[in-house]
C-alpha cells in the first residue's frame, strides 16, 4: 500500500448521531454540490443533501417536483466532496408514501448509489411502519416532524406549527413513534419553541432542529440561507454572510473590465513563446 495514500476518516453512523443526545450540540447543514461539501465537512457533524435542493438549485415553487433521480446525482455529488461528516440523503415526495416494499427498493438504490450513510423521511401517520420497516432491513432512518415541506400542498402554507393544543399533541406523538419505529434522529422544523423544547425531552432520539429551539439537540439551516444567497430570509434563519452582495460586486466588476477592455490583462493571456 503506497505510504502516500491519506488514511480513510471514519464518517460517523446512525449510532454515533443517536448517541449524542444531550451531549454537545450536534452541527449540521444542508448541502448540495461537492465544493460546498468540501468547505463544510470540517465543522459539520451532519450533511443533509435535502429535497431543498430543488427550490435552492432548481428553482421550483416547492419539494413536491423533486425526483430520486435527482437526489442521487447531488447525494453522489456531496459524498464525493466530503470525507468526515456523516451525508444523509431525503427521500422526496413519493418514493416512501406507497408501500414500504417500495420505500424499501428506493431507499437501498438511494444508498448503494450515493454511498450516503442514512435517508431522511417526512413522518406522519402512514409513515411510521414504513420506517419500522426500512430499520429492520438494515436501512438506517432519520425522521422529520412539525412543519412538513412535502406536505405544504395540504397544509396550504409554509407556517409555524404547533400553536394550537391539538396540534401540539399531534406532533409531539408523531414525534414519539417515529423514534420508537427506530429513527436514530428526528428533524423538528418550524414548531412553537415550548413544543421543541418537550420533544427534546420527551423522546430518546436526538432532535435536529430548525426554527425550533436552542434546547434541540442539534440545529440545521440551509445553508444558502444562512450564507445570504436569497433575498428572503426566513425568520427562523441567521444571516452568517451576504454573499449575495459580495457576488454581485464581483459580477459587476467583472463586467466592466470587460467593457472597458481591462480584461483580461497581461497576467491572464497566453503569449507565444520567442523563437
């Protein structure tokens, strides 16, 4: 074996995340492409390779457009970019729903062809089983309760959830079965910060948390959010940069060196050589 070769870093599995709950805050971010992969992977524990990726990349209205086809190509994308943290990979809209013996054929090609170490599903009512399922033939599984991006079509609007007491028990008992059906960690997105806070300290799964509460056991943003790439922001959402602006200063410099014939310049053209 060549003396040049790195050594491999052992990403972490779903029982090192499981693990975590209530030790230091579990750092975790979305990601897409393999160069952004590569700059997060040192700070990040977890990369989520979200259905995001067709509203953030793609530009569609919602997540319900996003195929498996899709999700393999960035998933194979980010495990090529990374080599520490642990990549799960979500199971978009209609490829779980149906049948677990479904959900099961499309998770396995999801995972054999990114080589990511875990998928991620929106939990509800007929979810459940199938997460049972999919952990019992050895497909490790991380759930997704409060606000549901896949479901906004029946939900009517991307809104807090959670506010209401009837609510409220719901998402706390979606959030109790899916870590009993085996889910090694739970997503708890856009909920009233008390009803994130019980969660946390109701169930045995660590809760990833995004607009939920500094009492999760981990956050999540999207990371195009959180570097200023839009020009919205959601509230739940701390701008870190406004790389929007840096990019657009860039541009147009850019652009008027190019009209005014300033580039490119000695330094980036190729000159024959004498002789």
């Amino acid at each position: 074996m060549s003396s040049q070769r790195q050594e491999a870093v052992r990403r972490p599995a779903a029982p090192d995340i499981h693990a975590r709950k209530g030790q230091t805050p579990i750092v975790c971010l979305t990601a897409y492409t393999a160069p952004v992969a590569e700059l997060l992977d040192e700070h990040c524990d977890l990369l989520l390779v979200g259905d995001s990726v067709g509203m953030v990349v793609h530009g569609l209205p919602n997540t319900v457009g996003v195929t498996l086809e899709m999700m393999i190509l960035h998933g194979q994308a980010v495990m090529r970019g990374s080599r520490k943290a642990m990549v799960v990979v979500d199971m978009p809209f209609g490829s779980y729903e149906g049948s677990a013996e479904a959900a099961y054929a499309n998770a396995a090609r999801l995972m054999k062809e990114t080589g990511c170490q875990a998928v991620k599903v929106e939990s509800g009512p007929t979810v459940v089983d199938t997460i049972d399922y999919l952990v019992k033939r050895g497909i490790p599984v991380m759930g997704h309760v409060g606000l549901r991006p896949q479901s906004t079509l029946v939900d009517g609007a991307f809104k807090a959830r959670g506010k209401t007491s009837e609510e409220r028990a719901r998402i706390l008992e979606e959030a109790r079965l899916t870590t009993e059906a085996g889910a090694f960690a739970v997503v708890v997105e856009g909920v009233a910060e008390g009803l994130a806070r019980e969660i946390t300290e109701t169930i045995s799964a660590p809760t990833i948390g995004i607009g939920a509460s500094a009492g999760c056991d981990g956050q999540i943003l999207v990371t195009d959010d959180m570097l200023g790439l839009f020009d919205w922001t959601p509230k739940f959402v701390r701008r870190y940069a406004d790389l929007r602006g840096e990019i657009g200063k860039a541009v147009a410099a850019y652009a008027e060196d190019v009209r005014a014939r300033r580039f490119p310049g000695p330094a980036e053209i190729y000159f024959a050589k004498a002789g």
